[in-house]
C-alpha cells in the first residue's frame, strides 16, 4: 500500500484516521497514527491527538479476537462443604 501523499497536519490526519477506521483497518491505522504521534514537534502536540489515540487503542482491544480458553482445563470453582450459613 502506498503512503498518503497529501501534506496533511497530524494532527487532522490522526482525527480523520480515527473516525475512518474499521475492525478490518484498525492494525494499519493504529501503525500510521503512531508513525504521526511520533512526529509531532512537542508534547503540547501530541496532548492535543491523546484522546483519540485513546480511542483508536479502545477500538483495537474491542476488535481484538477473542483467544479461546486453553483446552483441557476447566475453571476452578468452589467446593460446596453443604454446611449452612447462620442467620443472624
């Protein structure tokens, strides 16, 4: 895939990156908005994109798949002794 060649700010990109993004891009975008974040000049820059590169992060570990338990372990569960909490 080639780069982007409109100049655009950071800044701009980052946003347009972050409502475009979809389950099937969100790897190579969440890539180029890191490549940006780290461009950006100072840390009153890079400030202003945090909530979206919050967002983009947010939206990665939804989209993520979910791993499957291990097979052949079961999880551990409580063992009942049948002895009866007291009322007070």
């Amino acid at each position: 895939m080639s780069k982007m060649l409109t100049m655009l700010d950071p800044f701009e990109e980052i946003k347009r990156i972050y409502f475009s993004t979809t389950k099937q891009t969100i790897e190579r975008d969440l890539a180029r908005a890191m490549e940006l974040l780290t461009q950006m000049p100072t840390d009153e820059a890079r400030q202003r994109v945090a909530g979206y590169m919050h967002g983009l992060s947010d939206l990665q570990r939804e989209w993520k798949p979910k791993k499957k338990a291990a097979q052949g372990t079961k999880p551990q569960s409580r063992k009942h002794d049948g002895a009866k909490k007291r009322q007070p």
